[in-house]
C-alpha cells in the first residue's frame, strides 16, 4: 500500500477540538487499490455520546444566535469550499471515484448550498394572523429542531453532508455529523472547513465510524432530537422504527428505481443521451438513476441499438484521468453486487444486450463495463434496485401502458419522460407517482435551490434541500397574546 499524497489524518472534531478515535480504519482509491487514501480515527459509542453532549451543551446559545452570525458562517463556507473545488474535487474522485469533472461539480454544488442556506438563515419564515377572538394576536413562529444527527452515504460524499448540514446550521440547530466509512476523507476535509467559520464550541461534531455503533448511538440518544439520512432502504427502516418508538423526527431519503420513458415521439439521440446520463454516468451510484428505461414499442429496437452503441464506445477508467466517462465501482463488496445482479438478470431469462464484466486497466480498481438488459417488468433487474451502471429495457405498447409501468414499482424518487408531446408531458407531469419528475431531461442531475425528494418506499418525512428544508429543520410555534 503507498499513501497517496501527504492527506493529514482524519480525526473526529468534537467540543471544538480534533481528536482521535479508539481505533483506525483506511479508505482506499477504488481507481487503484494500491493507494490509501486515509487513514481515520474511528470512535466508539463512547465517543459519539461525547459529540452528542456537546452539540446539546451548545445549543441553547446556538439557537438564539442572529441570523447574521449562522449566514456570515455558512457564507464563509461556501466561498472556501468554491474556491478549492478542483483539489476537493480531486479528493473526492480519488476516494468515491466519480470522475474528476462530476467530482468538481459535486463540490461546486455543496459550495453552492452554503451559499444558498446562507441567504435562507437571514429569511427565516414566519406567520402572523388574525385571531377568531376579539382583541387576540396571533403569531407562528419557528425554532429549531434542536440537536441534529446526519447519517450519510458515500456517493455523494460533499454535495449530501452540505445538503444537511448547511440548512442544520442555518435554522439554529447543533450537529452530529457521521458521513460514510468509505468516504472518511471528503467528509473531514468538510469539516476542517466548517471548523474554521467561527462556529462556538459544539455547535458542529463530526465522529466517524461504523453505523452499527456511531450510526446506532446516534438514531438511538435521548438527546438527538432529530435524524436526516441517506442511505439504504433496510438502514432508512430500522432507522425510522428506532427514531419513531422514542419519537425523534426522521428524514430519510433511500433508493430509487427511476423510469425513463421514451415515447415514439421523442428526440431519439437526446432520448439516448439522457439515458445515458441518467442510467451510467456517477457509475450508476446515484438513487437518481434512471435503470428502467421504458421506450415504445415503435422505437424500441432503434433506441437500444443506439444506446448499446454508445456503451459499447463509453470510455470506463480511473477517475483521474483525462477523458474518462464512468469510474470505477466504489468498492469489492458493490461491485460483487452488481455482478451478482447480472447473474440474477440471465438467470431469469433477460436478453443481454451489452456490458456487465469486471475490466482490467493499468491500475488495479474495481472496473467493470456498463450493462445493459432487455427485461420484462417481473424481472428483479427492472424491481430492485442495483446501485451500479446496471439498466434494463422494458417494452411499452403506447404512453398509457408506459405510465403504468413507470408507476410498477414500490419506489418514488424521480421519473422521466422523453416526449416532444406536450400533452403527454402535461399528464406525465401530474400522473408519475414520484416525487421529481424530469422532461427531456436525465433523472439523474438536479438543482441545489428546489425540494428533493419522493414518495412511496423512496423518502419519508420532510424534503430536503431549498426552502422547504425549513420543514424539517425546525419546529412550528403557535403564540396568542391579548393585547
Ligand atoms: P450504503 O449501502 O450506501 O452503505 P447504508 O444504509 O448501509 O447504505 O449506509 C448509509 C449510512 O448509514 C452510512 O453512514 C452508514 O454507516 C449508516 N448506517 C448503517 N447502518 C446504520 C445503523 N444501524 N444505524 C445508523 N446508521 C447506520
């Protein structure tokens, strides 16, 4: 193993101070397993009871801080994040192995949410209303939730942390932060930069670590009033049973099994292009894929002979290099997944069309070509959700059938339509029982300034991101006075 660059070792930040864990744990480059590229502290429950303690030591003051003070913070750390996106960008290819243009447009993007949560601390909302009783003022009033557990994943590990933690901070609240094991760096280079905005004391923890432990201490403590995640469906389920039987407030946003539906109408080479966008690009890691590509019948045949030529033609490599379309899988235990996944698919009859087979390159990562499937909707290839550059085809008769199997699914997150029919766009718009719908446009890739988020088995709770984070960042008070 070599260390990759001279990266300071990531250590938890609690009370205000960086210190160790209880033991270490390594990242590695998943575009060359040779590279490490940090060694962490990992702390124990012990350790995480202590940032726990502190963020709720710290947040009575906290939470009556002026809305100057949080934006002036969140404002600093937007411009630093801004302005070090290539080598941040850089850290993050290296460690999650997106490639270095989606990586530097990942860390633009977290820049871009402090920013905007930076203008949000100064527009805190609020109500007054005329009373049904005579000589009454009433008002609604918002305060913070209290403190805050953030439990992250590793594929998005700048722009997700920044999505939850800047509008955290904004509303008033304290934090407790654990982002991914696989991504320890990037979530304590985020940190680093938080650390030095002025923050008191407290106000922001990071421990890093297991979710059995860290994770678990977390969603578990009396005194974490309330839990944004982003992870699995059966991690987001446990989650939200342990959160809702001591009643702490949940977020959760989990999977995703997107349709792209491409109607006969369409643009074609756009329609190819958003597939693979939406279905390849990140490698497939996003909860916003789209791996269920549903084209009608009368194109069908045209749009998967162009898609397949355009993986057949996708460059797959190490993240850092110049060129590269699609990087490496994340790590052994995904990629066995995915693999596993296309077994599954030709064992239960879907026609291969390309892809799926580990790829070797000059460095040792964990490569494989982007796969596609034609599929029937029973198929656990076009139900499940496989978290890799995996997609599969299914045939529509027309836009109706179309719908109904975009809506086949026990997920929500997104849904795309491929279409120059206005009126199917109307309908499509209103009927996609998804939280985002999309036009013309890959699932995958959405603004930083608008609600995220879906419905069914996909997300619970309050949206994230744009102003209607507020929801779950806070808590409603009702004030009646006589005047
Ligand atoms: P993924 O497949 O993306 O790793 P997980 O749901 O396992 O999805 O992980 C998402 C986040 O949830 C990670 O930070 C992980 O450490 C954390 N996590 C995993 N298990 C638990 C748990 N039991 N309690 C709290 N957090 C957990």
């Amino acid at each position: 193993m070599k260390r990759g660059d001279s990266q300071p070792t990531p250590r938890h930040y609690i009370n205000g101070r960086w210190v160790s864990g209880s033991t270490t744990g390594t990242s590695i480059n998943p575009s060359d397993t040779r590279e490490v590229v940090a060694e962490y502290a990992r702390a124990d429950r012990n350790q995480a009871e202590e940032a726990i303690r502190a963020a709720a030591d710290a947040l009575p003051s906290w939470s009556l801080s002026t809305p100057q003070r949080r934006a002036d913070a969140l404002d600093q750390i937007g411009s630093e994040i801004l302005a070090r996106k290539d080598e941040l960008g850089t850290l993050l290819a290296r460690e999650e192995g997106k490639t270095l243009p989606e990586a530097v447009g990942e860390v633009a993007r977290a820049g871009q949410i402090f920013k905007f949560f930076a203008g949000e601390a100064l527009r805190v909302p609020g109500d007054t209303i005329a009373s049904v009783r005579p000589g009454v003022q009433v008002d609604v009033t918002r305060e913070p939730v209290g403190v805050v557990g953030l439990i992250t994943p590793w594929n998005f590990p700048f722009a997700i942390p920044a999505w939850k933690i800047a509008p955290a901070l904004a509303y008033g609240n304290t934090v407790v932060f654990k982002p991914a094991e696989l991504v320890p760096a990037c979530g304590w280079a985020l940190t680093d930069i938080v650390s030095r905005c002025g923050l008191p004391a407290g106000v922001f923890n990071l421990v890093m670590g297991s979710g059995r432990e860290v994770g678990q201490t977390l969603v578990d403590h009396p005194l974490v009033n309330a839990l944004s995640f982003t992870g699995s469906v059966p991690t987001g389920e446990r989650i939200l049973q342990a959160a809702s039987a001591r009643r702490a407030k949940a977020q959760l946003e989990m999977g995703g099994k997107n349709p792209l539906v491409v109607l006969a109408d369409a643009d074609l080479e756009q329609a190819v292009d958003c597939a693979l966008q939406g279905a390849y690009f990140s490698t497939g890691q996003r909860c916003t894929a789209s791996s269920r590509l549903i084209v009608e019948a009368k194109v069908h045949d045209a749009f998967v002979a162009r898609l397949r030529q355009r993986l057949v033609d996708l460059k797959v490599g190490h993240a850092l290099e110049r060129g590269i379309e699609m990087g490496p899988v994340v790590d052994k235990n995904q990629l066995d997944q995915d693999l596993a996944y296309i077994e599954i698919a030709r064992n239960e009859g879907a026609e291969h069309v390309w892809g799926g087979e580990r790829l070797q390159r000059a460095t040792p990562g964990h490569y494989m070509s982007p796969a596609l499937f034609l599929a029937r909707p029973e198929h656990r290839i076009a139900r499940e959700e496989v978290f890799g550059p995996v997609a599969c085809v299914l045939r529509a008769d027309d836009y109706d059938h179309a719908l109904a199997l975009a809506n086949d699914t026990p997920f929500g997150l997104c849904a795309g339509l491929c279409t120059t029919s206005l009126k199917h766009a109307m309908h499509f718009k209103r009927h996609a029982d998804v939280g985002m719908t999309m036009v013309n446009l890959p699932t995958a890739g959405v603004d930083f300034h608008v609600p995220f988020g879906g419905r069914k088995a996909s997300s619970h709770g309050a949206r994230e991101q744009g102003r209607y984070a507020v929801e779950f960042f806070t808590t409603v008070k009702t004030g009646y006075m006589l005047a």
